[in-house]
C-alpha cells in the first residue's frame, strides 16, 4: 500500500474536564473507503471535527498528505473535502453561488469543473434556485458537490446518506466507490448505519466511547467477530436443550430465547444435534441457517447493543 | 492576501443579498429627503412671515405708533398745564419741570415723524435721535439759571451738550454714517471712564462698523441692527481677553484658564474672519441659525443614526448567525485559516458601512443642494492660534461624516466583538443598540452623581465620542461667544480621544480575534 493521506496520531479531546475522544490513531490510503463506525455519542463526528479545524486538537496529531494541520493549515486542508453533520449552506443564495464562493477559497476550480460537479450529483435542473427550497436530500447532494469540487485527495463524509431515499443512497454509493476505486481519492465515511457500511466499506475502525477498539478490513472483521455461520433451532423448551447441549457442545451455544437456540456449529453435525433433542423428548419445530452481520460484530466488539440506532 | 480576497468577495456577497442593507438604505435615503423636505417647509413659512414683517402696511403702523405718541404728550401736556393752573407755587415748580421734559419729547418726537425716522429701531439715525433727546433732557437743568451764575465747569457741560445736540442733529441732517461714527469716535476719546485699552477696543469695534457697512444701510434697514450686536458680541470676547475673566459661564465669573483663552483667541478670529466675509447677513433672523445648516446637520445626524443601525444589526449577528445557521462550516472547511475569516467579515462590515457613509453625503448633498442651492452650503470657519481658516462646506461635510464614522466604527467592533463572543445574535445587537441609546445618559448620570469626578470622567467612553461635534463646533452666528458655546467642560481633548478610541479599538478587536481564534465551533 502506498503512503496514508490522512493520518490520525493518538489524538485526544476534552470537552471540559471529561475526555471525549481518549488516544486515536488511524491511518487512511490513497483508493479506499474507510468506515467510521460508533454508536450515537462515541466520538465520530468530534473527530472528524478535529480534522476539518472546527475543534482544537488537544492532544496528538493530524497530517493530511502529509502535512500536520498545526504547521500548515491551509495546504493541509487544501486537500480535504467533507461534509460535517448535514450539509448548511447560505439559503438565501442559490446552489450555484454557494458552489461558486466555496470553489473561490481553492485553487484551479473552473466554472467547468462546477458544471461537471452538478451534473454528477444530478442537480443541474435545480441548482439556480435558492438553497431554503431544497429538500433534504437536495441539500445532501449539493454538499456532496461541494466537498469534491476542488478534487481533494481526503473526502471526510459524516452520515451523508441521511434523508436520502434508497435510490439516492445507492447513487451516492456508487459516486463514492468511483472517486475512491477508479480516482484514488481515500474516503472517509462515518456512520451508524452499519448494514450501509458493510455494503461500501473496504476497511472498518470502530469507535466506542471515544476509543477506538479496532481497524480492521471489513471481512475479516466480521469473521473474527463470529466464525460467521449458525443455525437457529426453533423450540419453546431452549433452556432445556441449553443445558442438555452443553454437556456435548460446551463452547458452541451462542445465544438462546423462549423460542430459540441458537447453535454455533458444522453443517454435518445439525442431524446429530437434532437427534440428541429429539431423543431428551424437547421438540423441534424447524431448522434455520443463519450468517452474521457487521451489526452483529459491532454488537459483539462494544459489548451490547443498547445504544445502537 | 489571495485567500484573503476571495473570502472578502464572499462575504461582500453574502452582505449585498442581505435585507436589512437594502431596508436601511432605503429609509436613509427616503429620511434624508423627508429632513430636507420639512427644513425647507419651515423656511417658507418664515420667508412668508418676514416678507408681512416688512411689508409697507408695517411701515404705516410704525408711522401712526410715533404720531399716537406725540399725540399722547401733547394731551398729557395740555392736562399738565390745566392742573398747574389749579396747584400752588411749591407745587407748580414741578409741573414746570415736567412740563419741559414733554416739550423736549414733543419737539423729539415731531422732528423724527418729519424724517420719518422709527424712534425705537437700531438703525444709526434713531439712536442720534434717542441721544439727542437725551441731551436736552440734561440741558433742562440748565434753564432758568443764568449765565453768569454758573461756574466754569457747568458753562464748560453746557456748552459741551449744546454742541452734541447740534453734531447729532446735523448727522441726521446730512444722514451721514460716517460723521456719525467719527463722533461716537469722538466722545470715547474724550470718555474719561475709560482705560486706553478699553477705548482701543471700542475704536476697533467703530472701525469694524464702517469697514463692514460704510453708509449705514444694514444698521437702518430694520429695527432689529444685526451688525450692531455682532460686533457688540465680538466687544465681549475682547474684554474678555483683555481682563482675562470668563464672562462666558452662566452668573458665575472666573479667570480665564489657559485653554480657555485659547478657545476664545479662535473664537475672536472667526468671529471677525466671518464678520468680514459678510456671513452675519445671511444669519439674519429670529432663530440665529441657517436652517440650510439645521438641515444639513440633521441629516446627517439622522443618516449616522441609520447607518449605526446597520452596522450594529450587521456586526451583531456577523458570525453568531452563521453558528445558529451552521452555514459556519462552508467557511471552517475551507483551506482559510481563522483569522483571516475574521478580518474579512470585519473589513466587508465596514466596507457596507463606508458606502452607506457614501451614500449619505451624496443624498445629502442633493437634497441640500436642491432645496437650499447648491452654491448656498455654509464653509465651515475655524482658528488655528488665533487665525482663521476655511474649510470649503462639501469638504467640511465630508469630513463631519468621516469623523461621525468614527463613532460607527466603535459601536461596529463590539457589536462585532459581542457576536463573537456570546455567539448570540439578540443579545449582540440587542446589548450594542441598549448602549448605543442608553450610552449617554448613563454618562449624564455619571457626571451629575460625581462618582467619577475630575480627571476621571475622560476614562468614561462616551465622553470620547461625538468626535465630529467636539472637532467641528455648533457655529451660532449671531452669538459672539459661538466658539465657546456647546463645548462640553468634562470632554477630554480630541487628541485623547482618538488614543483613547483607538486604544479601545484595539482590545475590543484582539478580545473578538482571539475568542474566534479560539474557541471551537461545535
């Protein structure tokens, strides 16, 4: 892999005396799609402010292509794009001028560039209209356009599928496959929606309470997280057959309910299970094989999932 | 400084697509024509007013006042004479007396109808005729006894009014302004009261009569002799300076302080530059001011007025409304560092604050110049050391409204400061505005209640402001002591000021500068 463009050394933010992001450290390369996971609260959006220079670095560093922020700002942030939280435009001025005045404040973008920029978004038939009349996912797609107007070497994205329709978030995805896969632009994407994620994602870090417990690519994520497959056996006795089981499965019972249990084990060893059930008199009303998700690992890392959206 | 530009373009933008600039433009400019408007109306009605003043119905009316007066003393004398007749000797002397004094009265009052002359008015004509009867008042005493009784001294007094008597009568004879003045020359050289310093003064005063109205014309045009009292107003601040007492305070009288005499050497000096350049003329009546001036200045005042409410509203709400917004994050995203953000909100401020400032003068000017003539504007006169100088009236107007932009860029930076700080775009205009208006009475409160007293009260702000009244002073033209008037005792000198504002500048500036610098933007 070639060298990192965006680089986060052991940051850490305070709000007050409380330590909102406590020692993170990341690295993004050039042509990925890296995933910011976290629960609501972790940290996600204080980091990515802290790149974008909205909030001062308390502790640690960031080097955007190779250049610290803290020695030179303005070249640094010159090759980084992003969307904070929902995008915020003037909304008495149109679409157009606020492209205009944003692509001022960089180098070497051209009216064409702009044009090109819309059309890719798709808001050339409303882009001379006042921002106030934009939809939310409107609003979403002109601020896609403006954080990849001056062709930044570090796209930021925080939820930006929010009030998006399922059409538009697949637009959207396949916008930022290409300007990571085929432009080599490194895309830095933040989110809770982890079924998203999984669908875009090359490589995961997962945030929890201002940690990060992990980077990992995103399927050998999900295969550490769970050995990947289980079977689920209906029945309405589940404790029961937990505890038969666990004299000749011990390590294999995942989970169990009132109305299942579930099972972590080979294909071939279903019939004998099944058997052993059957014979202890706790009746089975059928069979599923499951797969794990990325939610499930998420779950399974941060250790519960009550705060997960 | 590229960075820079564009982020001045910006926010130009951003300003001109703002409401509130073109609401505050449009009543400025609507006020300003509405000001004028109103100043011109007033000066109609008093023109009209004047012209029924002056009119020949007003010169009967004068006419038949003296002939209603001479007919009085002649009814009065004839009563007189019948209650003498009835009286007895003791009592008949004084009737006889004043049986005199209305002769003299009489004979007064017959020779100015003859002449036509208006007894009561300021004109030089009346007032021989007024010392004229005086004279032969004090020749009464003299009647009766004869001249071989009376010692040197009274034949001297005697001889001495006869001969003023006859100057007076000749000078209204010949209507001769100059004879007049060389006369009241005359009887100060001979005035015995008088130190020579005091005498020079009067002399220059006559000088000044003459050089200014050689044939008396202004003097006897009206009842009212503007001239008269100018110079008598220049007199004062003469005699002011030469017994170096303070004859300006109200009832009490101190020695003039060195600054005082000062002000009052540049007061003496316009009051003579303008005297000579005929500007009493045209300040000739009841309200002692040139209302193209009350126009102007209002104007003025009321555009300043505007344009701090613009500024304030601006400023106030420059970087609190786009936190609120969140279109802040356009502008933190951008490769700008943060000061540079700041200084270009500030300086595109007070770029929409220079060119309402622009607009002003412009409107202002056209409306003056419409309505009053646009060669009409008053210059605006002033001394350096005791000499005058002139500032051509489109210059001083400018450069009034230069100094009214000083004041507008204080309240602009801690509005500016306020919005940086409580990132609240109510409490930013609504606290500016509340000091704005309440500033001064704060400050009347301050200076009355002596809490601060003495060499303090020139630390309170508002005493720092209204640089533009306190440089270019209200000019009364009619009242002689004009430099003096309206200077407020407690205001420190201008150049204190400006240190001070620009001391003040720049804390407020750093303070805003440094919180943005700052602070994160959550």
């Amino acid at each position: 892999m070639s060298e990192a463009v965006l680089e986060v050394k052991n940051l850490v933010k305070y709000f007050g005396k409380r330590k909102i992001i406590d020692n993170v450290s990341f690295e993004v390369f050039p042509g990925e799609i890296f995933g910011f996971l976290g629960p609501n609260g972790a940290g996600k959006t204080t980091t990515i402010k802290m790149i974008m220079g909205f909030l001062a670095v308390d502790e640690g560093e960031i080097m955007i292509n190779g250049i610290n922020i803290r020695s030179d700002y303005e070249s640094a942030m010159s090759s980084i794009g992003g969307i904070v939280e929902n995008p915020e435009m003037y909304k008495d001025l149109s679409g157009q001028l606020n492209l205009e005045m944003y692509a001022r404040l960089h180098d070497g973008v051209t009216p064409e560039r702009i044009k090109e920029v819309v059309e890719l978004v798709g808001m050339q038939n409303r882009i001379k209209d006042k921002v106030k009349k934009y939809s939310l996912g409107m609003k979403q797609r002109i601020g896609v356009a403006q954080s990849i107007l001056h062709k930044p070497k570090v796209l930021i994205l925080d939820e930006p599928t929010n009030g998006l329709d399922p059409s538009g978030i697949k637009e959207l995805r396949d916008i930022f496959k290409k300007l990571a896969h085929e432009e080599g632009v490194a895309v830095f994407v933040s989110s809770h929606l982890l079924s998203e994620m999984q669908l875009m994602c090359d490589r995961v870090g997962i945030i929890h309470n201002g940690k990060l417990l992990g980077v990992k690519p995103i399927k050998k994520l999900m295969d550490e997280a769970t050995g990947g497959v289980f079977y689920r056996f209906m029945t309405k006795q589940a404790q029961q057959a937990a505890e038969i089981l666990k004299v000749d499965y011990p390590e294999k019972v995942r989970n169990f309910t009132a109305d299942y249990i579930e099972l972590e084990i080979e294909e071939q060893e279903v019939p004998e299970v099944n058997r052993k059930l059957a014979l202890a008199g706790i009746p089975i009303f059928g069979v599923n094989k499951l797969e794990s998700s990325l939610e499930d690992a998420f779950i399974s890392i941060t250790g519960g999932g009550n705060s997960i959206a | 400084m590229r960075k820079f530009k564009a982020l001045y373009i910006n926010e130009m933008i951003k300003i001109s697509r703002k409401l509130v600039v073109i609401i505050v433009m449009g009543v400025m400019v609507l006020g300003l024509f509405g000001y004028g408007g109103i100043i011109k109306l007033t000066e109609l009605a008093q023109k009209r007013y004047d012209q029924v003043d002056m009119s020949g119905s007003e010169q009967d009316w004068r006419k038949d006042e003296m002939r209603n007066m001479l007919d009085n003393f002649k009814s009065e004398k004839a009563n007189l004479q019948d209650e003498m007749d009835k009286a007895d000797e003791e009592m008949k002397k004084q009737y006889e007396f004043q049986i005199k004094s209305l002769d003299v009265q009489i004979e007064i009052y017959e020779y100015a109808v003859e002449k036509d002359i208006y007894l009561y008015s300021g004109g030089y004509t009346a007032v021989s005729l007024r010392n004229m009867m005086d004279l032969k008042f004090s020749l009464i005493n003299y009647e009766g006894i004869p001249v071989e009784e009376m010692n040197d001294i009274q034949r001297a007094e005697k001889k001495r009014t006869e001969d003023e008597i006859s100057k007076y009568e000749e000078i209204i004879e010949k209507s001769d302004y100059r004879m007049y003045i060389d006369f009241q020359n005359e009887i100060i050289d001979s005035d015995t009261s008088m130190t020579e310093e005091e005498k020079q003064i009067m002399r220059e005063s006559n000088d000044l009569r003459v050089k200014i109205d050689p044939t008396g014309e202004i003097s006897a045009s009206s009842d009212y002799d503007p001239l008269s009292s100018y110079i008598t107003g220049i007199e004062n601040i003469k005699k002011s300076l030469l017994h170096n007492i303070d004859y300006t305070g109200y009832g009490s009288i101190k020695p003039l302080t060195p600054s005082g005499r000062q002000e009052l050497e540049n007061s003496l000096a316009v009051q003579i530059y303008k005297l000579e350049k005929g500007d009493f003329e045209r300040s000739n009546n009841y309200m002692q001011v040139e209302l193209s001036d009350v126009a102007m200045t209002g104007m003025l005042g009321f555009g300043t007025f505007m344009m701090i409410c613009m500024v304030l509203i601006l400023a106030g709400g420059a970087i609190s409304q786009e936190i609120s917004t969140g279109s802040i994050k356009s502008l933190i995203i951008s490769p700008v560092k943060r000061y540079k953000i700041f200084f270009a909100k500030l300086t595109s401020i007070i770029t929409a604050g220079v060119a309402t400032a622009v607009v002003l003068y412009i409107v202002s000017i056209l409306v003056h110049g419409i309505l009053f003539g646009f060669a009409n504007g008053s210059d605006y006169i002033y001394a350096i050391n005791g000499k005058a100088h002139e500032l051509s009236f489109y210059i001083y107007r400018m450069a009034y409204i230069g100094l009214e932009f000083v004041d507008v860029l204080v309240y602009l930076v801690f509005a500016y400061m306020l919005s940086i700080i409580t990132r609240n775009t109510a409490v930013s205009v609504g606290v500016s505005i509340a000091i704005y208006f309440g500033g001064n009475l704060v400050n009347l409160f301050l200076s009355a209640t002596e809490i601060f007293s003495g060499e303090w009260l020139k630390f309170i702000p508002f005493n720092n402001m209204s640089l533009a009244d306190r440089i270019f002073k209200v000019q009364m033209n009619n009242i002689g002591i004009s430099g003096l008037f309206g200077l407020n005792l407690n205001a420190p000198s201008s150049m204190f000021s400006v240190v001070y504002l620009v001391v003040m500048l720049i804390c407020f500036g750093y303070i805003a500068l440094d919180s943005f610098n700052r602070r994160d933007i959550k």
